[in-house]
C-alpha cells in the first residue's frame, strides 16, 4: 500500500506538490457540487422538504389544538358523573373524581336534579356545566368546594356569582 502512494508523491513532483495537487482535486469537486445542474435538485429537494414541514406542522396543530376536540374527554367525564347520579338526587353538594378532574354536583331543589361543574377543566371551555340552568350555593357549599383545592380561578369566579345573598 506504501509504493502506490511513493510512487504517486515521486511523479508528482514531492509531498508538496502532491498536497497541492490533492488540494486542488478536492476544491474542483467541491465546485462541481456547487455547479448549476447540482443546484437544481438541491432546491427543490429543500422546497419539497420544507413543503412537508409546514403540512405536518398544521396538521398537528389543526388536530391537537382543536379546542372543541380537546375538550370533549372532559365534557364526557361531566355528562359520566351526571348519568350515575341521576336516579337519585341528594339535598346537599357531592364533589366526585373522576380519573384526574373533579366534578361537583349541585342540587337544585325546584326541580329535584343535579347540576354537574368540572371544578379543574384544562381546555376551553374552562366552565363546564351540565345540564345548563341556575342554581345557588351557600357560602358554606362554597367553602367546601374550595377546599378541595383543584378549582381554577374561572370557575372560582363562577360559583362566587352564585352564592346566595344572606337572609
């Protein structure tokens, strides 16, 4: 392996002239790489590459950042926690957990049901409500919600509206 490469220095005139020649050989190709016909499919690789970034991009973002997609699981924990309550209404607030959200229910007493609210939603709607209608709390019922400690401030804000005036 030794003569090829004396042998090749030796016709060359030197090492250094064969590192120049090596130098220059590596330089042409560079240039050659650089060359109009090799620019071509370069670009439109890049432009097909970078095409195929942006759709997946927004695909991603039209699936996952669909709120009402997102925030289906957590009506249906609501609409769960509703349904296996609903033969028999209670007189007083029931705070359920379901998988890692909390449900309270709130007895409505004209109507002899329950009003269920998700107290921690993470996707909007951050108030969630079934079935739709008024109700009010006393601000003992508040308290005791409150003292669950996962209620967000929106739905914080949303029982306060409803707690009835003192007598």
């Amino acid at each position: 392996m030794a003569k090829p490469y004396r042998r090749c220095v030796e016709q060359c005139g030197g090492a250094s002239n064969f590192r120049a020649q090596r130098n220059y050989i590596a330089s042409e190709l560079f240039d050659g790489l650089q060359s109009q016909t090799m620019k071509r499919p370069l670009l439109i690789g890049l432009a097909v590459a970078a095409f195929l970034v942006i759709c997946g991009w927004l695909v991603y973002h039209g699936i996952f950042s669909n709120e009402e997609l997102a925030s289906k699981p957590e009506w249906s924990i609501v609409q769960a926690a509703s349904s296996q309550d609903r033969d028999k209404p209670g007189n007083k607030i029931e705070l359920v957990k379901i998988d890692e959200y909390s449900v309270v229910g709130i007895p409505v007493h004209d109507t002899r049901k329950e009003i269920w609210i998700m107290l921690n939603p993470r996707n909007p709607p951050y108030y969630k409500q079934i079935p739709q209608g008024s109700y009010t709390l006393s601000k003992e019922d508040l308290k005791t919600i409150l003292a669950s400690g996962v209620v967000i401030s929106t739905v914080e804000r949303c029982l306060e509206s409803h707690v009835e005036a003192p007598k």
